[in-house]
C-alpha cells in the first residue's frame, strides 16, 4: 500500500467525478468521489489474475447411434463421456476487472484422456475426450512475472453401450461321462 498511489486514486476520482464545468458542491458528491478513488486504487496496487471458464455448451463427437450422458459440472471438474468434448475460455483481466488479451500457453497433463486445441488467439481451447480417466488441463500467461496459471480437472468416462460383440472359444472335447450307477 503506497501513499502515492492513494493520492493519484483521489485525484483521478475527483478528475472522473467532478469534471470541469461541474458546478456541483464537492460535498455533495462524496460518496462517489470515494467510491470512484477506491476502485482506481485496487487498480493501481492489486495484481492481476486469470478466470478460468467452461464454456457452458459442449459438443457431441461423430459416434455410433445409441444413448448418451451429458456433461456434469461440479465447481472446477468437468466430466465428459467418451464421446464429447468441451471448450475452455480464459477471462484474463487485469486488477480492475479490465479485459486482457495475453498470448497464453495451454497444456495437458495427460494426453490421452483429453486432447487439447488452443485457438488461434489462446484465449480458449478446445478439449477433446480420449480414454477413461482424469487429465488436468493448465493455461498460463508468461508475459507477466510471476507467470499467471490456471487449471480445470476433466474426468473422462465411458458412454453407453452401441453394440454386442459375442467372442467365440476355441472347440474342445467334452469330459466323459460318468459311469452308470450299481
């Protein structure tokens, strides 16, 4: 917490609040003068962070006919069956709630429960369901220090059912029957 930065938040509250030309009593208009002066303070003296969002429609992927489950959130898990995907967006802002657009870098930690495609700008990607199990799935901003991170956990389980597949065994003899009785 800087003095200077306290004074700057006022004088840009007051510069917001009480224009020139505004013939407003000052006294008349504390409330907001204060209120303006404490959001440029948390500005100039909070940190930035990243919001790491789900987006709140997924995708079916081509499969073949037969019932599916729908995507189940739970706080920061995200469970998707075999055959769905999902897209994570970022909401990056900066300290004030201010909009940020970072190049970010996207990972997974296990590739093969979820494949990922960062878009074009990073500012989401799409993940992609593989095999059974959890994969954690990571963004991060390199361009501030320390370097910003979020995560999401994804749960991956099988679909439904499609199809019957009988397996047959190799033929063998049968035993001999027992003998017949006295």
């Amino acid at each position: 917490m800087t003095a200077e930065n306290r004074v700057l938040a006022l004088q840009l509250a007051m510069q917001t609040v009480l224009p020139d030309g505004d013939v407003t009593p000052p006294a008349m208009k504390g409330a907001d003068v204060t209120t303006v002066a404490t959001i440029y303070y948390q500005w100039l003296e909070g940190p930035a962070f990243l919001l790491l969002t789900v987006d709140p429609t997924t995708f079916d992927q081509a499969a073949p006919e037969g019932p599916g489950s729908p995507t189940i959130r739970k706080g920061m898990i995200v469970q998707l069956n075999d055959l769905q995907q999902v897209t994570l967006s970022v909401a990056e802002v900066d300290s004030k709630s201010q909009p940020v657009s970072d190049q970010l870098a996207w990972s997974v930690d296990n590739s093969s429960v979820i494949a990922i495609t960062p878009s074009a700008d990073t500012q989401s990607c799409l993940c992609v369901a593989g095999v059974d199990g959890t994969a954690t799935v990571t963004v991060t901003d390199n361009s501030v220090t320390p370097p910003l991170t979020a995560s999401d956990t994804i749960t991956v389980v099988s679909s439904a059912a499609t199809s019957l597949v009988i397996n047959e065994g190799t033929p063998e003899d049968q035993p001999p029957a027992p003998p017949a009785g006295p």
